[in-house]
C-alpha cells in the first residue's frame, strides 16, 4: 500500500507533538460547493489554534495521503470525481490509482497506520433501522473494534437505530465516553434518548482513560468520545423528528437501499429543515474538531 505521510505531519509524529486526523468525505460529498473548501480549510485551522497539526487523510491518484497540501484541498473540494472510500475501497483505490475522499472507517484505518492517536469527526455511521429485516450495518463500527484511536464524534447520525448501535459498540468492545454529559447524543442533536455510562468533563480525563486502556494491552479498540452539538446550535427537535419520518417515508416509497440510505435520507433533512440540519452538522464538527485538538494536546 502506497501511503504518503505529509512533511508536516511526518515531522510533528517523529517529534511526539499532537496530530489531528480528519476525513474528508465531509468535504468531497457533505458540503456544497464552494463552501466545502472554506469549512476545510477553516477545520484545519481549529485544529491549529489548540497547539496540534492538522492530517486531512485522501487518496490521490492511488496514492493514500495523510495530511494535505493546499493544492491537494482544493482538489478535494473541487473535483466532482471523487470517489467515496471506505475501509474496503482502498485497496481498489490504491490499485487502480483512483481518487477519493475517505469515510471514518477509511480515514480511521489510514490515521492508524500511520501513527495517528486522534481523529475528530461528524457523526459515526452504526446500525441502520430495520437491521433484523436488511442487516445493514456501517462498516464503522468493527474498524473501530480493531483500531486503537481516540474518537471525537456527536454519536451516531440520527437517521440510524441509536439504540442497536450502542449495543454494537458493546458488544464490540468499544469504550465509550459521554463528553460533559451522561447523554449519548445524536449527531444533529443534543440527545438521542439514550445514556452513556461514563461520563468524563475534561481532555485530561479522556486521556487517562485512553492511557489505562493502553496499559491493559489488550486487542486494539477505539475510544469513542461522545461530544453533543450545544443545544443553542442543534437542530429543533420537533423539527428533526417530523422531517426524519417524512423522510424515512420518502426511502420507502423510492425504493431506495443499502449504501444509497444514508445519503438520501441526510440530503432530505438539509432541503426540507431549510438548511437547518446542515448547520447544526456544521456546529458539531467545529465542536468535535477543537475537542479532538485539546486531547491531542493533553495526551502529549
């Protein structure tokens, strides 16, 4: 596997100074254009102004990149060619010297090889609703299993079953924080009707449970870290509710499955929430970037 670790990156790791993984699927397919490379761009500089080195991870040509050049961004951003890849679509990818924006779990297993500690992100993908009748589940959740990073998300996008996917993430053995809330929240929204059951209220906390678990020395598992969007920023609950169901209506009478779900169902909450649930996406990622950079810091 050809992997390009950038000068930056490659310097600050050998120099033990804190790194910031984050995808960039964000950039290629959640954001409209042209104001996709502007968030990317303002994300890397969150992560710069808590004292850590940004690593947007992307494949170019084949060729696995972590942490990019300005150039390299606004490729991203601007070519409406790029491919959406997950863990299983890098080898392909690097095969046929494709390009791509990666997923969590491509980003997360890239971030990983190369040394990565930290990854911050939107909003995990999990078990999707009618699993015992499609058996659909994100290909996020057994990469996290076997993946030993620090996780910042807003829980698990709200269109999902969230209370299967908690049970997953037990079952798989993923640690999973609460992050200045005993509310596991949901993506768009502060809470998601479900609890977590460890709650910590500082990166330092975080980092002494990443380290204890490091001591344990047992197969490699992520550390999730359940960061709410604040409540002034989510998106009104009502609001979200009624548009889910009209959308989970919608998929139904489409006929639309598997992979293509998730995209359809987060495209109609942006059109039919005003551009209320882009917003609100917005606000957890920046939230969920300048925590993950704190724990960078703290960790060291």
């Amino acid at each position: 596997m050809t992997v390009v670790t950038a000068e930056e990156v490659e310097t600050a790791l050998a120099e033990n100074r804190p790194v910031v993984a984050l995808e960039s699927t964000i950039i290629a397919h959640g954001l409209p254009r042209p104001r996709n490379l502007a968030v990317a761009r303002e994300l890397e500089e969150l992560v710069r102004a808590e004292g850590a080195v940004p690593a947007t991870i992307a494949v170019l040509d084949g060729t696995a990149r972590v942490g990019l050049t300005a150039k390299e961004l606004e490729r991203v951003a601007e070519d409406g060619a790029m491919r959406k890849l997950g863990r299983r679509d890098l080898a392909p990818a690097l095969a046929t010297g494709a390009s791509g924006a990666t997923t969590v779990s491509g980003t997360a297993f890239l971030a990983a090889r190369a040394g990565l500690r930290t990854f911050a992100t939107g909003g995990l993908g999990g078990v999707h609703r009618g699993w015992t009748r499609v058996q659909d589940e994100s290909a996020d959740l057994p990469l996290l299993a076997r993946t030993a990073l620090t996780v910042v998300c807003a829980g698990v996008k709200s269109i999902l079953d969230v209370p299967a996917t908690l049970q997953r993430l037990e079952t798989l053995g993923v640690t999973l924080l609460g992050y200045g809330t005993d509310a596991f929240p949901g993506f768009y929204l502060s809470r998601s009707g479900e609890t977590v059951d460890w709650r910590v209220d500082s990166p330092e906390q975080v980092v002494a449970v990443v380290r204890a678990r490091r001591l344990l020395d047992g197969q490699p598992a992520a550390v999730v870290v359940a960061n709410p969007v604040p409540e002034e920023e989510q998106l009104d609950p009502a609001l979200h509710d009624r548009v889910l169901e009209e959308a989970l209506a919608e998929c139904d009478r489409a006929g639309v499955t598997g992979g293509a779900i998730t995209p359809f169902l987060l495209d109609h909450l942006v059109r039919h929430t005003g551009g209320a649930a882009l917003e609100a996406n917005l606000a957890a990622v920046r939230g969920n970037v300048r925590l993950g950079a704190r724990i960078a810091v703290a960790d060291g």
